[in-house]
C-alpha cells in the first residue's frame, strides 16, 4: 500500500516538475506555440449502422501507453527514401585545380576569378539604368529625337560609323555630328545598344571629343559593358587624363586583358581602393619584368601613390624617352610631370586636341592646342576667350599670346570703334600675334568682338572678315546687318548670300562679278559658292548648270554616297543625313572636300530641317576655300 501511494506521489510531483521546467512563452497567441484548441463537445453516441469505432484503452496512473496509428483505407505506400548525392568527381577536375605553389602567386584578381567571387555589377539592381536610350543630349539641348536610328538597318548604321575614322573638315559639321552622337537614343532593331553606344564613342575619340566621349560611355553601368565597350572608354578616360573613371570597369572585369596597360590600370584602380603596397609591388614586378615601358611604370607609380600615405617619392626620368603615347601622356598630365619640349613639339594634333581641354594644364599649355582645337569645332569661340582671358589676367612667358590676349581686350574695349577695328585687323593679319597656323581660328575668336562693332560704311573694306568671324560662331543675325554695306559680288555678299538667314535668292549677275574678282587657287571659292547656293536653293537650278559647266566642275553624279544621302534626305531621317554627311567631310582641310560633295550635304540638310547648320557649312566653305 504505501508503495503504490508513493509511486502515485511520485508520478504527479514528477508531473508538476515537467510543467514547472517546460520555458513559458512571452508572445502572444500566433506568434510562437500555437494556442490549445478549445475542448470539443462530446461525440454523440454512434448509431447501430455506423462502424464500431476502436477505443484506445485509458492508461492506468503511472504507466506510458503508446498510441497505435489506425490504419485508414487506401492509404498509399510511403515513399523510398532519397538517394544519397553522388560522390564521383569528373576525371579532370583534379587536373584543373591549381597547386599549392600556383595558388600562392596568383594575384587577388585572379583568385577572385577562380574562386567566382568577382562582382558582375557595381550597381544594386534598384539603381541600374535601361539600355532603351544611351546618351546625354535631349532634344531640348539640340539632340536628336530617342528613335531616329531604331528602324534603321544595323549594318548601315554600324558600316558609317565605322567609316567616320578622321577629323572632319568643317567646323560646324564637326559640331553638328558630335550634337547627334551625344544624343539620347535608341539602338536600331537588333543591334545591342552597348555596341551602338561603343561606336558612337568610337567616333567621338576619332575626332577628338574626348570628353563627350567620357560622357557617353559613363551612361552606360560598367557592368554592361562588352569588349568594344571598354576599348573605347579606355580610349576617352586616357583622352581626358581621367584614369579614376574606367576603375569599375578593371575591377568588373578583372584578368579579362592581360596587356601592360591594363595591368597597370589594374595597380592604380587598387592603390585608389586602398592597397597601394600591393598596386606598387605590381607596378614594380611589370618594370622588371620588362612588360612594360620603364617611363610609363615609373609615371603609373607616382599617379598610384598619390593615393596612400606613404608620400614615397618616385623618380621620372625622361632620359631616352623617343616617343610619346596617350598613355604616357595622360599620366604625365596627371600628375603635373612635365614633358621634354622636344617630345611634344612634334607628337601629332592628337596632343593638342588633348591639351586643348586639360583643366589641370597651365593656360600656356592649352593655348598651344587651341587654336586647332577651335578650327574643328572642338572649343567653342566662347571657350576660346576664356582662356585668352587668363592669359591676360595671369600673364604668360610666350609672348606671342599675351600680346594677343592684349589686342582682343582692346577689340572689346577700346572707348573708339575705329580702335577697335584696328585691333581685329592686328589679330587677323600679324604673325606677331599667339594664333599663327589657320587664320579660321582668329575668326573664332574675335567673333564676338565683331559682332560688337557698329555697323559703318567706314569699315566695308573689312566687312567680309568681320562676317566670317560673326558666322564662325553662329551670329548670322548679327551679320546680316551688314547687308546694306557691303558692295554686291563681293566676298562679303557671298557670305551673307550663303549664311543669312530666310528666304533668299541671288541673281546670276551678281555671281557672275564674284567669280570674276575670285582669286583663290584654280577659283575654289567660287566652286563652293555655286555648289553652296544650288544646295540652298538660292540660284536657279539653270544658272548653276552653266556656272558649274564655266568651272568645270559637275554637282550631279551616281555615287553610293549620293543615292544613300538623297534617300536619306527623301524620307525625313534627319539622322542618317548627318552621319552620311560626316562620312563625306573626313579630311585634314577643306582641299579634300569637293563641290559635288559640298552640293549634296548642304542640300540634305537643308530637306531635312536643318537650315540654319547648312547656311553655317555652306558659309564655312566660302570662307576657308
């Protein structure tokens, strides 16, 4: 008897123990264990036709009872067991694995890449930007409408672009194709819009736009880019000096390139991510190693430490240094080195190009390219002031260009016109002055000033350099008030009978004492004039026949050229006139442009809606014959 009492005590304080041991929860109900269920009614007692069911026996006090699991009808078989993953491994994984020794000198790029840990974006998903439209001209800026190629056939578009491979020789057409290349559009069907992106950049390098070139290929994430892609952005970033910018890039694209340059890119994108010891170890080990040249190891080693603390000093030498290359250039650019005299003299007008917009360069050094860079569009005539301007304010050790920076001051602000005029004249015609390789360039930039002078006949004798300098920089409204001054026939009412704005018509009189009074070699001022006139629609079509038959010349013509710009023109694709018309400017100087190709472009244009850029080429032409 007391055995079994105890045994009941036992039992129930055993109970109360499990309970008081079991953790209480603190949330409410749905938030952990789920709530008892309420207690159900009890079951009516079955009636005779329903089956007996089982009850499981009721366990006596102190005894464990295992509940057996009614079998149910129907019930399926359970299901095998899963069988266990396979163990082989493929014959040549183990060959593919690298050793121990081989692990130890690869780089951390590389083991990123064998280990798959290199990113593929720099970008979250939420902030990646759509391929639909690549650029950064809007139509409000002057760009070109989103779908102007989209119908267009890919193999054309890409065949063009490619073609376009040298400066152009017009400044406005220079300005107008860079305006198209820029603008936000979408690629042709079935064509990858970063391949259509690649070579619009491609285009932009060729003629020196550097910079919109950085611009177009910074709208695209990094992690979108192909080959071509990077070729190009590498191209503009070294055009720009801005060597930073194409680091996402390296670091997406880790050991994809293997050649000296991009190794070297690869030490200065680490050293700017904070493990300049490693950038400097690299850049040490490609010197030695003779992978890359000495100056340009050297030259990326200091641009690399200027982003770490340890402020060690690297020696560049330009001895036996022959040549100069974009790269070599932009590191020297970019961390103030300066460059033999000798080297840069004669590098080529790919430098000048480069100086020409380099904001770290002295006002000295940009000066030297500028006037190139104005003549092809790449400065504008107000960029061009400028930093004449800081020659005057900082004062220059050449003194070529600070007397200029002088005499433009005086072209604004001398109390007298007569002055003024006088000021212009200098700039135009003494080879005393900074500008001396392309009288174009002291157009650009006595543009303004001119259009400042006040129209009098006591300068007519001037009035034709005074409205080339106006109509360089696009102030056609300004020049045409000369209209009255000017004599007919002359070089000035030329001009305005190419570059005024409106509906205008000349009379075969009046071309005909210009051509009598043109003096340029083999009359090539005239040719363009008549072929410029025929393309706006300003002669009679019956009078350029006979002017073109007197100078020998033909402005018709079945060319491929021809039909694919007539075509172009014939159903509005104001696009594909303007790269077609690029295509057929490509040169170092107006020489190469013929009066059937300068026919065909102004009047293209012209069909298309854009007057005013015709006028300005048509204008240019005349000009610079």
């Amino acid at each position: 008897m007391i055995g079994a009492a105890g045994a009941a005590l036992l039992a129930a304080n055993g109970g109360l123990v499990m309970a008081q041991d079991a953790p209480t929860s603190l949330l409410p109900p749905g938030f952990g264990n789920p709530s008892p269920s309420p207690t159900a009614a009890p079951a009516p007692a079955p009636s005779p036709s329903s089956p007996e069911v089982q009850r499981s026996p009721v366990p006596s006090q102190g005894g464990a009872v295992v509940q057996p699991i009614p079998s149910q009808p129907n019930e399926a078989s359970p299901a095998p067991a899963p069988s266990p993953p396979s163990t082989d491994i493929p014959d040549d994984l183990l060959d593919r694995l690298p050793s121990a020794a081989e692990l130890e000198n690869l780089s951390t790029d590389e083991l990123d890449e064998l280990l798959g840990l290199r990113p593929k974006f720099d970008i979250p998903p939420a902030a990646r930007r759509s391929l639909t439209r690549v650029g950064v001209t809007g139509t409000d800026a002057g760009g070109l409408p989103s779908q102007t190629f989209a119908g267009q056939s890919p193999e054309l578009v890409s065949a063009i672009l490619t073609g376009i491979r040298e400066p152009l020789v017009s400044r406005w057409g220079h300005i107008l194709l860079r305006r198209a290349l820029t603008s936000r559009l979408a690629a042709p069907q079935e064509m990858d819009p970063v391949q259509f992106a690649a070579l619009r950049a491609g285009v932009l390098n060729r003629i020196g736009e550097f910079v919109p070139a950085r611009s177009l290929v910074q709208s695209v994430d990094a992690g979108e880019w192909n080959a071509a892609m990077t070729d190009v952005a590498i191209d503009a970033y070294v055009g720009t000096a801005d060597l930073i910018g194409i680091c996402p890039a390296v670091t997406l694209q880790g050991t994809s390139r293997e050649d000296a340059q991009w190794r070297m890119l690869q030490s200065i994108c680490n050293a700017f991510a904070g493990e300049e010891t490693r950038a400097q170890t690299d850049l040490q080990r490609l010197m030695r190693g003779g992978n890359a040249e000495r100056i340009d190891a050297l030259l990326a080693q200091r641009y690399a430490g200027a982003a770490g603390r340890s402020r060690r000093a690297v020696n560049v030498e330009w001895d036996g240094v022959e040549t100069l290359t974009p790269f070599r250039y932009a590191l020297a650019v970019a961390v103030g080195d300066e460059i033999p005299e000798g080297l840069v003299e004669g590098a080529g007008p790919y430098y000048q190009r480069v100086a020409a917009r380099a904001p770290m360069l002295p006002a000295e050094q940009r000066l030297a390219g500028a006037s190139l860079a104005a003549k092809e569009g790449i400065l504008s005539s107000q960029a061009l002031i400028d930093l004449y301007a800081q020659a005057y304010a900082f004062g220059l050790t050449d003194e070529g260009a600070t007397q200029t920076a002088q005499t433009l001051r005086n072209a604004y602000v001398a109390s007298a016109p007569a002055a003024r005029m006088e000021a212009l004249r200098t700039i135009w015609t003494s080879d005393a002055v900074g500008i001396v390789d392309d009288s174009y360039a002291r157009f650009v930039l006595t543009a303004y000033a001119a259009a400042r002078l006040p129209v009098s006949p006591a300068f007519a004798q001037d009035a034709g350099s005074l409205i080339a300098a106006m109509l360089s920089a696009g102030l056609d409204r300004n020049a045409i008030a000369w209209s009255d001054v000017v004599d007919d026939g002359s070089q000035a009412w030329m001009l305005l009978a190419a570059g005024a704005p409106g509906d205008r018509s000349v009379s075969s009189g009046d071309v005909d004492s210009f051509l009598d009074e043109d003096g340029s070699a083999a009359q090539r001022r005239s040719k363009f004039a008549v072929a410029a006139l025929a393309g706006l629609g300003r002669l009679d079509e019956g009078d350029a026949a006979d002017f073109a038959e007197r100078l020998q010349m033909t402005l018709g013509g079945d060319t491929k050229w021809v039909r694919l710009i007539q075509q172009a023109a014939a159903t509005d694709n104001r696009g594909m006139v303007i790269l077609l018309a690029a295509l057929g400017m490509q040169g170092e100087s107006w020489e190469r442009m013929t009066p059937r190709h300068l026919f065909h472009i102004v009047r293209s244009l012209d069909q298309v809606g854009l007057n005013a850029e015709a006028r300005m080429i048509a204008a240019e032409a005349i000009a610079r014959a």
